[in-house]
C-alpha cells in the first residue's frame, strides 16, 4: 500500500486501486459460481455432491464450467453430476415481471 492505494498483481498485469475501491475485488479462489458470473478464471474447480441438491441444476453447472479459460475440474460424486445434468427447474420464473412493468 502506498499513499490510499493498493497495486495488485493480476497474472503479470499491475492494476491500482483506491483504497476505496477494494471491495469491487473478489479472491477467485473463494467466490461462487452466481458471483463469478461474467468472469473468467484460469483455472476452476466444481465441487459437486448430492448433500446440497437444490443447487444441482444444469444452468449453474453450465455457468459453473465455462467460467473457465485453461482448465475445469469436477470433484465429487458421479451421481451429484448426474443431477445437476438432469435436472431444469429455472425454466420458468414466476417473478410477475411482466405484470409489473404495465401501466
């Protein structure tokens, strides 16, 4: 840190940041895959298992996997991925947008 600013070295790139900027950074080693969102990494890894099941759906694994520049590694139960392949609850959103957006 020098003077209110902190330099990060981001893959041989240098970036600076206010002091006050500090919470746009995530450490991607310890981030979601719903906050990784729009980003990629060099390297990911998806732990998969059936103990959380409710976030087993094919749209989270897909935004989960491509996340991924060099390498993604699945780790956990063959079963768990099965789910996750199989399973599309997202499709419909009862959010009521459409309601809310007429005048």
């Amino acid at each position: 840190m020098e003077e209110g600013t902190v330099i990060i070295n981001f893959e041989d790139k240098m970036i600076e940041y206010d002091l006050n900027e500090l919470d746009e950074i995530a450490l991607a080693y310890a981030i979601t895959i719903h906050k990784s969102q729009g980003s990629e990494y060099p390297a990911i890894v998806i732990p998969l298992t059936t103990q959380h099941f409710t976030l087993l759906e094919k749209n989270l694994l897909y935004t989960g996997v491509t996340r991924g520049k060099k390498i993604v590694v699945l780790i956990g139960q063959i079963k768990a991925l099965g789910i996750a392949v199989k399973t599309k609850r997202a499709s419909e959103r009862l959010t009521k947008l459409t309601e809310r957006l007429k005048i």
